[in-house]
C-alpha cells in the first residue's frame, strides 16, 4: 500500500519559514522524482517544484524560486521543502506526490491528474 504522508505545516508570520516533509512507504522512492504542489483556498492546483531520483536535478514556479527549496533523503524515503521569508499568498493546502511521467529539465504539471500518488496534505497558513 502507497503512502504519503505530509506533515510540517502550521501558522506562520509574513517572513516565517516552514519546513514541510514528506515520509513515503509502499513505492519506490528513490527510482522517482518527485515534486510539491498546493492548493490555496478557491484555487486551481499549483506546482510549486520538482526534484529528481538523486537529487542533482531541481525545478521551481516562479512563485517560489529563491524562497523555497526542495531536497530529499532517499534513505529516509522522505521529501522535504524548506520555505523561507512566507507571504500571505503561500496560504495553502501542500501536496508532495509523484508525477506519472516526467520530461527532464521541464517543470511538473499544476494537474492532480498527472499524478499517480499523492499525499492528502498539510495546511500552511501565513498571517500576522
């Protein structure tokens, strides 16, 4: 059985930082990329990054380059996001999840329908 579990979420001030993991069980997580999406209240799905099998290959949205950082630690089957200096519109619901299929050196799809797992997610709530 696949799982994904997200955690690491909460209420943060304007310019706080998260770290949010995701542990898997069940897939193959190393012979995987995986990639972070969200869901703010109202909204359309966003991808937010992608990261590849080992590592050595990451994509951002423009949204969030610069002030997140996707990483993974295939041992401890988990994904991480580190967010940094968090703005109200980073409001969301966060999903890791493993994208059917990839392009290398293209970004992930905004598309819940192109992912074959994904977690059920954590709430970010940025607000002072």
């Amino acid at each position: 059985q696949v799982q994904l579990v997200e955690s690491g979420g909460g209420l943060v001030q304007p310019g706080g930082s998260l770290r949010l993991s995701c542990l898997a069980s069940g897939l193959p997580f190393s012979q995987k990329y995986m990639s972070w999406l969200r869901q703010g209240p109202g909204k359309d799905p966003e991808w937010l990054a992608i990261i590849s099998t080992t590592g050595t290959f990451t994509a951002y949205a423009d949204a969030v380059k610069g002030r997140f950082t996707i990483s993974r630690d295939n041992d401890k089957e988990t994904l991480y996001l580190q967010m940094n200096n968090l703005k109200p519109e980073d409001t969301a619901q966060y999903y890791c999840a493993r994208p059917k299929s990839v392009i290398p050196g293209m970004p992930g799809s905004s598309s819940f329908d192109q992912y074959d797992f994904r977690g059920q997610g954590t709430q970010v709530t940025v607000s002072s």
